[in-house]
C-alpha cells in the first residue's frame, strides 16, 4: 500500500485499470496503518513484465491503456494538482541540451488541453496477466496535465528498454485508441529527455529487478544522449 489522494481513488480507479478494477476497500486520510492519505484495495492478479516476447503488442498494448487513462471524465478531477507544480514537472526539473528547447516552448506546454496523467507511467507501472494488460499502478504522482507529460516519459522508457520502433508502435496505438494524432511529438519527448537528463543512471535498478539486468547505467546514458542528439536535428 502506498500513500495516494484519497479523495480521488475511487473516480480513478474505473477508468485507470484495462480488466475489471480491484475494489476499494478502504480510503482515509488518516488511518491505523498509515499518518499519510491512503488507499486499501483488493489484489490485482498479474506481474510487471518488461522482458515480452511479442514487444509489438506488448507496446501496443501500453497506448491502448494510456490512452484510456487519458479518456477519463474530468469530472471529479478539478482539485488535483496540476503537473506543472510538482517537482518532476516543474521548469526547473529540466536540464541537458534539450532544456532550452522545451523552455521555449513553456507557454504553450502549459497551455495545453489538462487530462488525467499518471505522471510516471512506464512499462515497469502496469500489471500483465495471461498476456493481457490487466492494470496501471503506482499512483501517488496522479495530477492534471497535458497528454504528453505520461507520452514522453512512455516512449523515453521503450527507447531506453527496445528502441524507437517500438516506441512507435506504442503511439500509434495511442493515437487510434484515443482517436486523434498528438501533435508535435518531438516536443513532448525532449521534455521527457529534459526530465530524465540528470537522473536516468538511477533507473538502473527498477530495469534490473524486472529482468533488464543487461542495461547499465553507461547503456541508459548513452541511449539518452543518443535519443536526444536525434530529436534535436529534427526539424
């Protein structure tokens, strides 16, 4: 059980979760268990799985469900935080080369159309099942912002874990499940690549206790600068 906003568990939990939901058995914001607002809820069956056979539906399987947390009705969202004022989506949480690019296009980032982000939705964040995505988890970071907040990060992880075709595949799910095309891709993935810039050795343990135990902190650094040197000599 983690610390999460008890107040907006149960309006997310019906659209967070691609199978049937596991019930909320208890929410309070001070509790016997925790000095936290928490959440109890039933078991989800399934395991994180990073290392699939079929990468393709595998990542086509991700769009899909990022794309119906994105659907959820605002209703009931519009005390959330935004984004924008946490740590991780802040303009001061971006560095490396492609900073100065994202800053200069603040404005319209924080202009854009606000949906439910997980704020760290990766491949290592939802449950699989039987071969089927069964649930997104990790909550605490849920928040009001943009699409390509939870986009960006998505495809930085499978550029780091496969590579850009797979990356691919997972926003073109994306884009057919919510039924219209994001626009300007690149920039949601330098913020994504100006986030992580300062951090992404740290992400070596999550890889390695999923299976990715061949990816070292040189690998992730590499992949990022070479992910980020191609986004930049875009046009």
């Amino acid at each position: 059980m983690k610390p999460v906003c008890a107040k907006h568990t149960c309006s997310w939990r019906s659209t967070a979760w691609t199978a049937s939901p596991p019930d909320c058995l208890r929410a309070t914001w001070t509790g016997p268990w925790s000095n936290h607002p928490s959440v109890l809820i039933s078991r989800l069956a399934g395991r994180a799985d990073i290392t699939p056979t079929d990468s393709t539906e595998w990542a086509a399987q991700l769009g899909r469900a990022l794309a119906r947390v994105h659907a959820t009705p605002a209703r009931g969202l519009a005390s959330l935080h935004r984004v924008f004022d946490r740590p991780g989506g802040s303009l001061a949480a971006i560095t490396g080369p492609a900073a100065p690019v994202v800053a200069a296009h603040w404005a319209r980032i924080v202009s854009e159309p606000t949906v439910l982000t997980h704020s760290d939705f990766w491949s290592g964040n939802v449950i699989w099942n039987a071969g089927a995505l069964s649930g997104v988890v990790d909550w605490s970071g849920g928040a009001l912002g943009p699409a390509g907040f939870d986009l960006g990060w998505c495809r930085l992880d499978l550029i780091l874990l496969y590579d850009q075709s797979v990356a691919d595949v997972f926003l073109a799910a994306y884009e057919a499940a919510a039924g219209s095309a994001v626009s300007d891709t690149r920039l949601w993935d330098l913020w994504a690549v100006a986030r992580a810039h300062d951090n992404v050795e740290t992400w070596v343990p999550n890889y390695r206790d999923l299976g990715r135990v061949d990816l070292t902190a040189l690998d992730l650094r590499r992949r990022l600068a070479a992910w980020e040197k191609h986004l930049l000599v875009q046009r």
